[in-house]
C-alpha cells in the first residue's frame, strides 16, 4: 500500500504508471520530468510533502496512487474521478485572495529580469514589504520558485500557486495586521585557500536558465568530502542557495569576477 510517508524516487520506481497519473494530477508536478528535477528532489521529498506543495489533499492523491493498479488494467473511471476531484480541490483559491480586489494584488513579472540573466531576488524582497493585510504579491514567473515559499513562508507569508499556460502565478499574502521584514540570505564569509584542499571539483552552471543551475549543484553536493572544495562558475550570486547549503551542512564564499560572471567555493562544514 502507498502511503504518505514514501519517498518519491522508491513510488516511480516501484509504481511505474505513478509519474503519468502525478502529471495528471496537478501541472507541479511537470518538474519530474526534469531528469535533474527528479534526482534532485525525488529521493527527499514525501508524497506527504510534495502534496503540500502541490497543493493537492494528500488523501486525494493516495486514493489515486492506491487505484493505479485498476487504471493500467484498463478501469479508469475510478482515477479519473479521483484526479477531477485532486484538480478541482487545487484550483480554488484561498477565500483571502478571493476577497481582495484586483487592485490590491501588487503584480511582478520577474521572466524579463530572469532572461537577462539577472536575479529577482533583491526586487521581490522589495516589494513583499508592502504586503500586509488588504493586499498580496503576485509573482509571474517561468518556473515554479519553491526556494521563496520556504524564505517567505518563515516570516509569516503563505502562499497559492497557479499554472497558466507556460508559466506560474505565485500569490504571497499576510492576513495578519502586520508586516514582516524579510533579509536577504547571507553567509559566513568562508575564507577559502585552494591549497588547502587535495580536490578541486569545477562545476559550470553558467549558461543553465534557472532553476537548473541550484539543482545541478545540489546533486552534486555528494562529491565534496573533506579533502575537497567545489568551484562553481555562476552567473550571479545564489542567493537562495545558501540556506539550502547550510542545511545539508556545507558553507560557501562568492566572488565576483565580473558582470554576470562569479565564483561559488563550496566546501563541507568542519567540525569545531
């Protein structure tokens, strides 16, 4: 039986109709058919989790999961039943965002600044300070960005996604009477020597639109071991990378070499 606690990589392993009926049940789930997607995230998240952010009732999709078996026996109805209830359920949105109107979402394509290369980061925190109760954020972007819901989602904003077309409409809205201020992600300033280590691992992520190049970098994480230090050619900083580096117990430095060209030295915290 398929529970809400398996991982994702051991259900489309195990289940091999399971990523097909996934991508019927809600467009989140597209990511995994990025082959980097998939290695990436698939052998960490739960179904439990990738419901939550999905927005899909994880009761909803276990009833699917669990019916598969008739599906690819040629009884769909079931499923499909169970997907167009999966699909209603994500499409309706918060009460709270119903309720406001149309001039009180501030709206922010950040594709245009993403295409030059540049990050929105910076902007967004800008203007998720004028987000409080009475208004929201939308952000129009190309790619779902999950990394924001976590940043945002610890200073009190929640969150509601919609795919349209080829891209997503993230809403960040506060029904509190208050504002939160959100800081950009630091890092300890790592002071990295080369010499000191036995391996350089170079990693070249500088033309990868994004999210591509924090995925690849995640997925390679498992090839630094003590005696090694990864140097990854970037774009642009990574802000949004680092608290995920911090969390799996690695720390970095960011040099700027030019426009639109820097430096990330990754290396594997050293116990004090």
């Amino acid at each position: 039986m398929i529970t809400k606690d398996l991982k994702i990589s051991t259900l489309l392993k195990n289940y091999p109709g399971s990523l097909d009926l996934l991508l019927r049940v809600s467009p989140h789930f597209q990511k995994l058919q990025n082959k980097y997607l998939r290695k990436a995230l698939a052998g960490r998240v739960t179904l439990e989790q990738a419901a939550s952010i999905a927005g899909v009732d994880v009761n909803i999709l276990l009833s699917a999961l669990n019916n598969l078996e008739l599906s690819e026996n040629g009884d769909d109805t079931l499923v499909s039943g169970i997907i167009e209830e999966a699909s209603e359920s994500e499409l309706v949105k918060p009460s709270y965002l119903q309720s406001l109107d149309s001039s009180a979402v501030i709206t922010l394509d950040v594709r245009p600044i993403l295409d030059s290369g540049k990050d929105p980061l910076n902007l967004i925190l800008n203007e998720i300070k004028r987000v409080n109760r009475g208004n929201a954020l939308m952000i129009i972007n190309s790619f779902e960005p999950i990394p924001l819901y976590d940043l945002l989602g610890k200073k009190g904003f929640s969150h509601w996604t919609e795919f349209k077309d080829d891209y997503w409409n993230v809403y960040f809205y506060n029904e509190k009477d208050e504002v939160h201020e959100v800081e950009l992600p630091t890092i300890n300033e790592v002071k990295i020597d080369l010499n000191d280590y036995e391996n350089v691992i170079e990693l070249d992520v500088h033309d990868l639109p994004a999210p591509e190049p924090m995925i690849k970098i995640l997925e390679n994480l498992n090839r630094i071991d003590e005696n090694s230090v990864m140097l990854v050619n970037h774009h642009r900083e990574p802000l949004l990378l680092y608290p995920k580096l911090e969390e799996r117990g690695y720390e970095a430095m960011c040099k700027r070499i030019e426009d639109e060209r820097y430096q990330v030295f990754i290396v594997k915290k050293r116990l004090s």
